[in-house]
C-alpha cells in the first residue's frame, strides 16, 4: 500500500472541498438578494468584480507557482463573495479589485495555497481595504437608495449603529429594525435574520461546526452584557453589540473557516470563547468601528496555541494507554 502524505484539511467523509464550498455560496446568495432589493444592480456588478478578481488571481498564482489548476476549488470564489458583503454598498470597484488581489496573492497563495493559508483571505483582503480607504468603507449609503453603476456616488448616507456605540451614543435604530437589516451598515452584514439561518444551515450541513461559531457570540455577549459601552440596560447593551456592524457576518462566514481554525473540538470551543473576547476588545479600544477582521486575523495567528495542548493531552493519553495494555497472550 502507497501512503502519500497530505496537508490539511484532512476530508474523512463523502463531502469533498466542491461541496463544502457549495454549501457556503449557497448560505450567501440570500444576503446578496437582500442587498440587491436595498440597493439594486450596483451590488451584483461589485459581486461579479470582486468574484472575477480572485478566481483569475488564484489562476495566475497557480500558474506561476507551476500547479496544477483545480477546476473543483471554489475557495477563490467563496473569498469573491464575501468581500463585497462587508462594503457598503456605495464601495468602488477599485477598492473591491484591491481586497481580491491581497486576499488571494498576500494571504492565500504565498502560504501553498487552498488548506495551507494562514490567514482566512477575506479577513486580510478586507483589513488592507480598510486601512487604505477607511472613510469609503464606512460610509453607508440610505437603503433602497438605487445606487449607479458607473461613476461618482452622490447618494445621501447614514451612520451605522456601529458608529454610534463607538462614539458612545445609544442608536436610534430600534430592534426589528436591526434583525431584519433595515438600516445602514456593510451590504451583506445587516440582516440578523438571514446570517442565523445561514448559521444554522452551514451547521447542519456540518461545513462549520456550530461549537466555534457560538462559543465566539456566547463570549462576545457576556462582554456586552458585563462592560456595556453605553448608558443603557445590560441586555440592550448585548443587543446592540450583537446585531451592529459585522460582529456575527464575521463570526459565521470567516471565523469559522476550517482552515485557519482549530481541529478538535475542545479547542475550537476555547478558540471561539477567546475570539468574541478579542473581537469586543477591538470594539472597546480599536480605532475603526468595523473591528471583526482584526480580531480574525490575530485567532488566525494563534491557532496553534489552542492545538498543541489538547494534541498532547491526547498523546499522553494514548501512550498511558498502550503502557498499561496487558501483553498479547501466545
């Protein structure tokens, strides 16, 4: 028998990387549907810019590299897709072409490529775009504002709910509002409603595993409710952290990235109930009110610091167990 070793991930059941992937463009198409009925046709030209910029960047890279092209890798797609998802709607499609390009030739492909990245590649792409055009990226065009294609954006904007707390101000959205994504914010991160049920369709799916993605929330509500950053009721103070900015769009679709996260699921528990801290800590002391990226890429850096314990706890167990195995009778 021939044994070829492999990187990770590691795929031990019928699923394969085509229908993980699948499951997730299928959890985003919701929210690009409801940004499209807010802003209209601007937001599929910036999808389609931003999905085409990654998968020919991803091409390019790999032929650079001297690999074969994988036609069933839609990775590069996914990370098309989701940036666009956390601009506002009114972005250029120079700052999309930008995050795409670092995402995949920063952050992805000097790694190795698709399982072997470091850095979930959305997260990067979109902290590069923030840092260079932090003004665009928060600012938020009025919903059902129909938006040109092409052009200067004239288009009246509004503060997000995320900008209010972040000055210390109590929004004025109210919570249905809020859950339904009736008011400013990044185009695809506003709607409560739809980012849950995509929570729960990618867990059933089992493309991410629910333990991570709701030790992160669990953990980032409690700091809402013990350090609010605003005069107001405990539980308000975890509703509005909650259901403002980015906070659970990031949660579900990059910090749940299997790649860049923990691989047994005590750790992946811990990993999660660190991160929502770490994502509140950026909230309270971060210099943008959009902070979940960050907090992203530091988790990312700290992967194996959350591994290594449980993987040795294992070894040990499993040498104390051949140990104390009674020898083989003859």
């Amino acid at each position: 028998m021939k044994l070829i070793p492999r990187d990770a991930p590691h795929i031990r059941h019928s699923d394969n990387t085509k229908m993980v992937m699948g499951d997730v463009i299928i959890s985003l198409l919701p929210l690009y549907f409801m940004a499209f009925s807010f802003y209209g046709w601007r937001v599929v030209t910036l999808m389609l810019t931003s999905a085409a910029t990654c998968v020919i960047s991803e091409i390019a890279a790999v032929k650079l590299a001297g690999r074969h092209i994988n036609l069933r890798d839609f990775s590069p797609l996914v990370t098309g897709l989701i940036i666009p998802l956390m601009m506002p709607a009114s972005a250029s499609y120079s700052m999309v072409v930008a995050a795409g390009l670092f995402a995949i030739m920063v952050a992805k492909q000097p790694f190795g490529g698709t399982g072997e990245n470091l850095f979930n590649p959305a997260a990067a792409g979109l902290a590069f775009a923030t840092a260079c055009w932090p003004s665009q990226m928060f600012s938020y065009p009025l919903i059902f504002e129909e938006l040109p294609l092409l052009g200067q954006i004239t288009a009246k904007t509004a503060n997000s709910a995320a900008y209010a707390l972040k000055l210390g101000g109590i929004p004025t959205t109210d919570f249905k509002d809020m859950f339904l994504g009736v008011r400013g914010g990044p185009m695809g991160a506003t709607n409560i409603l739809i980012i849950l049920a995509c929570l729960l369709y990618l867990s059933y799916r089992k493309t991410v595993r629910f333990v991570q993605p709701a030790s992160f929330i669990a953990s980032a509500a409690l700091m809402a409710l013990l350090f609010p950053r605003v005069d107001v009721a405990p539980l308000d103070s975890m509703l509005f952290e909650l259901m403002s900015g980015s906070l659970l769009f990031g949660a579900v679709f990059m910090f749940s990235d299997p790649v860049t996260s923990p691989k047994r699921p005590g750790s992946q528990m811990a990993y999660g109930a660190v991160g929502g801290v770490m994502a509140m800590l950026f909230r309270h002391f971060g210099g943008f009110e959009q902070t979940v990226v960050f907090s992203v890429l530091l988790m990312n850096a700290l992967v194996p610091l959350f591994d290594w314990p449980v993987e040795l706890k294992r070894l040990i167990e499993r040498r104390h167990k051949v140990e104390t195995a009674e020898p083989a009778k003859d």
